[in-house]
C-alpha cells in the first residue's frame, strides 16, 4: 500500500494547494467555512503578494490569525489607499504597513498574551490539583507511621516549588510583555487618531469628540475653515510649501483655540470643536486666529522670496441640543460658503443672519 508522503508526491499544483489550505486552517485554529477557506486559497495561491505579506507581519513570532483578522484583510485586500495632495488628513504608517494592518499586529499579540496567561493559570491549578491529591495521599501514609512517606511529601513539596517558582517566572515575564504591548497599543490608538502632517487630531477623532460632548449636554458649537486659494500655492510653489502652509495655519488654530479641539478634517479644511462658549465667543476666538495669520509676512525658505499672503476664511454654527452632527455641520459649512463669496479672509457665525436657504458648499 503506497504511504501518505508517496500519495502527496503524486498530486498535482491543485491538490498540494488544497491540502496546504488545510494545513493553513489547522495551524490557525479556523473552522472551515468559505470565508476562511477563501482567505486562505487567496494567501496560499499568492505567496508573494501583498495580502500573504501582510499575513506574515501578523502571525509573526508564531501569533495565530483570528476571524476578525481575516475578515477586515479581507476587506481590504487589494484595495490600496489612496492618497490626495499634500498628504492624507488621517494617520500613516511606514511604507507597506498599513495602521489598520499594525493595529490587527497588536490585537493578535494581545490576544496570545491573554491565552498564554490563561494556559499559565490553568497548568498551575492542574499542579496544584495534583499537588493537594499527592499530599493527602502522603498525609494518609504518615499516619501509617512509614518513614518511606515522610521522604515522599518532602520530594513532592520540593517538586511543587519548584513548579510554583517556574510559574511564577513565566508569569513575571508576560506581565512584563504585556505591559510593553499595553503602551504599543495606546500609541497605535493615538497615532490612529492623529493628521501626521499637523500633529492635529483627525476627522475620526473629531467625530468622537463631539459624540462625548454631545452627550454630555455642553454647549457646543462648531468651526469650519478653509485656507483661501490653497490650490494656486500647490500649484505655484509645490506641495513641500502646501504642507507648509498647513503646519502654519495648523499652530495658528491650535494656539488660538487653547482647550478647544482643532482637527484636520481633511484637504486644506480644519474643524475646531468650542465647548462650553456661545456662538459669539467661537467666532471672536476663530477671528482671532485668522488675523494672526493674515497679519503675517511668508517667505519661501529656500530662496527667501515672498510667498504672498495666507488667509483662510471659516464658519462657525451653534450646535442645538439633540440634532445630529451633521445638521450644525453643515450649517458651519453654508456659513463658510457665504465667507468665501463675500471675498474670503472673513469668519461668519450664525448670528450673522438667516443662512438656512444658501447652498451648501460643493
């Protein structure tokens, strides 16, 4: 009768595919169903490309995929992020790794620490199980007045501090382990929250936070800004001098809205959160930051020439007690609208009249 290995040999390209899909299966614990099984036929049929690239970065040091692993690679696959001009306004992350991809890294390493914490806990119950049986045993002998016992329970107490010892190394060091992927994945958390280019937070980010101050029922209003004329300064100078001007008027907003959130809410367009002031004082606050920036003198870095005036013009809405995001959105956009067809460089807020018929902002 031929062996399994002289039967595997006989197979075909189609059938080593199929059993290194169960393999796959096996080793990462997955049932098979047709997702998994797709996955896998993708990665295994394609080991040079992105998707099984992204695999390997994952289950790197022996981590084992997870269901939701697969299904948001899944997703994904073979759809690369675009980028726009002057950089995108959420988080980035080295060349070919994507933050979805790092924090799915993160996750699956978290969740093997958890399962070798919980295999450490369940063989120390198990030794001390055997332990207590062993010694009542011993116990029992020792009452039978036999020397030979005494010499037992001394063994078994030494084998089980010995065990306990080992335990409790192997314990130090994940708590040590995993102490460093808590502060990796904090990290994670934060820079997927955060616009690389300014260090602002980033439209998601922006959206929670209302969500929480929403809730807690603050006053609330909203800005929208926009840099006036940004595309001639890509197009004239570049987009190194773009990024630029955003980092500019990035610190001009942070600096003015002190404790208010400032977002890069994407493109050359910032949103600032002002909790706990009325629609007035956001304005005066917003206004202040835009002279601050208007009344400046730029200069290109590399030649010292005269970059030309930077403005940005913005509108500012009152967020009314129960209404959605985007309602007081897009009334701060119609009022961004009206600032720049009114010659831009100005701030408009609701009370600067009825804005409820204009068009909104294409």
């Amino acid at each position: 009768m031929a062996s399994a290995a002289q039967n595997r040999q006989s197979f075909g390209p189609s059938d080593r595919l199929y059993l290194a899909i169960g393999d796959f299966l096996s080793d990462h614990r997955l049932s098979v169903d047709p997702i998994n099984y797709t996955f896998a036929h993708r990665v295994l049929s394609n080991p040079k490309g992105p998707l099984a690239a992204n695999v390997a970065r994952i289950t790197d040091g022996g981590v084992r995929l997870t269901s939701r692993d697969i299904e948001e690679m899944g997703h994904q696959a073979g759809a690369p992020a675009a980028t726009a001009p002057n950089g995108p306004a959420e988080a980035e992350s080295p060349p070919g790794e994507s933050p979805n991809a790092m924090m799915q890294a993160l996750v699956a390493r978290t969740q093997m620490q958890v399962e070798d914490f919980a295999d450490t806990v369940a063989t120390m119950r198990a030794e001390t199980q055997v332990f207590g049986r062993d010694l009542l045993a011993g116990a029992n002998a020792i009452r039978a007045a036999s020397g030979a016992a005494v010499d037992d329970i001394t063994q078994l107490a030494n084998a089980m501090l010995d065990r306990v010892q080992a335990a409790e190394e192997r314990l130090a060091a994940a708590t040590v382990e995993a102490e460093a992927l808590r502060r990796e994945l904090e990290t994670a958390r934060d820079d997927a929250r955060r616009d690389p280019l300014t260090g602002l937070a980033n439209r998601r980010a922006f959206e929670d936070a209302f969500s929480v101050a929403a809730d807690s029922g603050a006053p609330i209003c909203v800005g929208l800004c926009d840099i006036d004329h940004f595309k001639s300064v890509n197009d004239r100078f570049g987009h190194a001098v773009g990024d630029r001007v955003l980092k500019v008027i990035a610190e001009a907003l942070r600096e003015a809205c002190g404790q208010h959130l400032v977002a890069r809410y994407g493109g050359e367009e910032f949103a600032i959160l002002f909790t706990g002031v009325s629609v007035e004082e956001a304005v005066a606050t917003l206004d202040g930051a835009r002279g601050t920036v208007a009344a400046k003198k730029y200069r290109l870095r590399e030649t010292d020439a005269p970059l030309g005036s930077v403005t940005f013009s913005g509108g500012v809405s009152e967020h009314e007690f129960g209404e959605v995001m985007g309602s007081a959105m897009g009334r701060a956009d119609r009022l961004l609208y009206t600032a720049k067809d009114a010659g831009r460089n100005v701030i408009k807020g609701d009370s600067d009249g009825n804005i409820s018929q204009l068009p909104a902002r294409n």
